[in-house]
C-alpha cells in the first residue's frame, strides 16, 4: 500500500514538474512590462473576420499563403486586431482584421495584392505596448492569459479607455508584440 502511495506522488509530481517547465518555456513566467509609445508605419494586408478569435489562424495562414503563391512575397510578421472583448461581446460576434505585415513592396505588386486583399499602411498612434516571447502557438495562448490581466490592471491605474489591441507575431525576433491603440 504504502509503495502504490510513493508512486502515486511520484507521478503526481512529475506531472506538475513537467506543467511548470512547459509553461516556463512558453513564456508563463515573464514579467509583463508596458510602456506607452506612438508606434505603426506598418503596411499591412489583411481579411475582416467576424466570428470568434480562436479561428483567427485560418484567416492569417489564407493571407499569408497567398502572398507566398500568388505574389511570391514572403512574410515573417502576421497580425491580428482585435476589436471587441470576447468576455462583453458573444464570441461569434466579435470583429477582427487578420493578416500580414510586408515590408518593400512596390506599387505595382500592392496594387495587384488590393485585388485580393484590403491594404493599409498604418498610421502612427499613440499605444499601450507589451512584447512577450513566442516560442510557438502555445506561446500565443500563454500570453491571453498573461497579457490581457495585466494590460486591464494597467488600464484602469492609468485611467486609459480601452481600445482595439493588435498582436503582432514576429516569428524572426521570435516576440508576441501587444498593441492597444489609445484614443483621443
């Protein structure tokens, strides 16, 4: 009895050791860090979606493979902003724009792209910004549960309204950047 008892806590302890290194290792332990800047520049392709987020990812992959079939453009940045708060608003209703940052591209081939896709060179506007480390989609999940307490308790210290968020996946720099655009 008191062996099957060892084992049993030994598994148990084992599971959680390996729950805590697999949260460290996406990120569950950093320390979220805001600042408020005047960011954006950024030109931007992108689809609406209404709908929940969690199908956010078809959408992005939609644009970024036809970026990379149809016009041979190959992105490292995707982007999502987010309108609405999932908790207030039904998730079926919530309002989105998913996509691409790309970098260089000349008139003509953006042209060809607004065909296609909604383009926008993004202006700048005073955020409320936090990066976090991406070390896959679980990165991506990690950092909701994160990110967003920590942006909403800084909100409400500041006095600051909230606002569409953008996250920008940078799978070079390998960082999640949020983005909450301050209003006027």
């Amino acid at each position: 009895m008191m062996r099957i008892v060892k084992v049993l806590l030994f598994i148990i302890v084992a599971i959680i050791a390996i729950f805590t290194a697999v949260y460290a290792y996406y990120g569950g332990f950093t320390k979220i860090a805001f600042e408020e800047a005047e960011l954006g520049g950024e030109t931007i392709v992108w689809e609406e979606m209404i709908g929940n987020y969690k199908n956010s990812p078809v959408v992005m992959d939609k644009v970024y493979n036809s970026l990379l079939t149809d016009f041979n453009i190959s992105t490292t940045r995707g982007f999502g902003i987010y309108y609405d708060n999932p908790q207030v608003v039904d998730p079926d209703n919530c309002r989105s724009d998913l996509g691409c940052i790309v970098d260089n591209i000349d008139s003509t081939t953006l042209s060809a792209i607004e065909a296609k896709f909604k383009v926008n060179k993004l202006e700048l506007q005073k955020c409320v910004v936090a990066v976090f480390p991406y070390k896959g989609q679980m990165s991506v999940v990690v950092g909701l549960t994160k990110v967003y307490p920590a942006l909403n308790k800084y909100l409400q210290e500041n006095n600051i309204a909230n606002g569409p968020v953008m996250e920008i996946y940078d799978i070079p720099n390998k960082t999640i950047t949020y983005r909450m655009m301050i209003g006027e």
